[in-house]
C-alpha cells in the first residue's frame, strides 16, 4: 500500500507541468550596452506605452491572459538610437523592472523585442512602459508598439497599442 501511494504522488508530481514565468527579452542587453557617454547634443524623448498582461471578458471579475510582444523600433535608416531607460510599470503604477540598466542603442531600421510571458500577470489590466530616448534631432521619432495575442482551442485575441510621445 505505501508504494502504492508513494507511486501516485510521483506520478502526479511528473505531470505537473512547471510554467517559468517570466518577463524575456529577445535581446542581450548587456552586449547592447554603451560604454560611453551619450552626447547631449542628441534630441531627447520620453514615450508611453500602454500594456495589457490582461484583460477583462464578460465582467470585472473574468480576465483574459495574454502574451505581451514590447517592440521598440528605430524607424532612422542613418542613425543610431540610444533607449536611456525602458522601465515596466503595473496597473497601480508600481514599477515592476527596467530594462535597461545601462544605456543601450539600436542600430537603424533594427527592432528589439521583450516578450511577456502570458502566464505572467504583474502588469495586470493597465500596465504600461516608459521609454526614455535619445536621437540625432535630424531623424525621425522611435516607434515603441505592443503586440497582445491569446489563443485558446480554436479561439483567439490580438489588438496592437502605439506608444505616445510625452516630451521631446
């Protein structure tokens, strides 16, 4: 009889499936990272980007979760653009992590991705990004954008969001 039940709990320990949850960005930041100081003679932006961990289905009390793609975009085929702070905040406005702990740049016309994981739920309902910029004042403006897809069976939900400029 123990090893019966010894057999069961091993046996429902082995298919419990983990789920690492987790915050994943597509690109080494550190190999990114500025190893001088950014001229400030360089236009300067700070951009918002809304962010939806979740959303709400039938009423306050049912959420849907959903995979987060963050894509940060430099829309200059000349020059490089440097993402000074790249900082995640939840629905309540507490900052969840920054990316960018150094400054990094992004070579023209090249994107760079952070994917949140749909199991990971800090961000919640109203979550956003702060991105903090800098730019040659000849080029065109970063494009930051939010990609958010669920699938279940054969359901599915995306939409896309579009940073806002606040300063520059």
């Amino acid at each position: 009889m123990r090893s019966f039940v010894l057999l069961l709990i091993f046996a429902v320990v082995s298919c419990t499936e983990h789920k690492d949850v987790n915050t994943l960005s597509t690109v080494n930041w550190d190999k990114r990272s500025v190893g001088f100081k950014i001229p400030d003679s360089l236009k300067a932006g700070k951009t918002y980007l809304s962010v939806y961990s979740q959303v709400y289905s039938q009423s306050e009390h049912t959420t849907h979760d959903l995979t987060a793609t963050i894509n940060l975009r430099n829309t200059s085929s000349t020059d490089t653009l440097y993402i000074i702070k790249a900082e995640y905040f939840n629905t309540v406005g507490k900052s969840i992590r920054n990316y960018a702990k150094k400054p990094i740049y992004i070579a023209p016309m090249e994107s760079v991705a952070i994917v949140i994981d749909e199991h990971n739920k800090e961000g919640g309902t109203g979550g956003n990004f702060i991105f903090n910029w800098k730019i040659s004042k000849l080029s065109s403006n970063p494009l930051f954008e939010g990609v958010f897809i669920s699938t279940k069976g054969q359901q599915g939900l995306s939409f896309v969001t579009q940073g806002k400029t606040l300063e520059q």
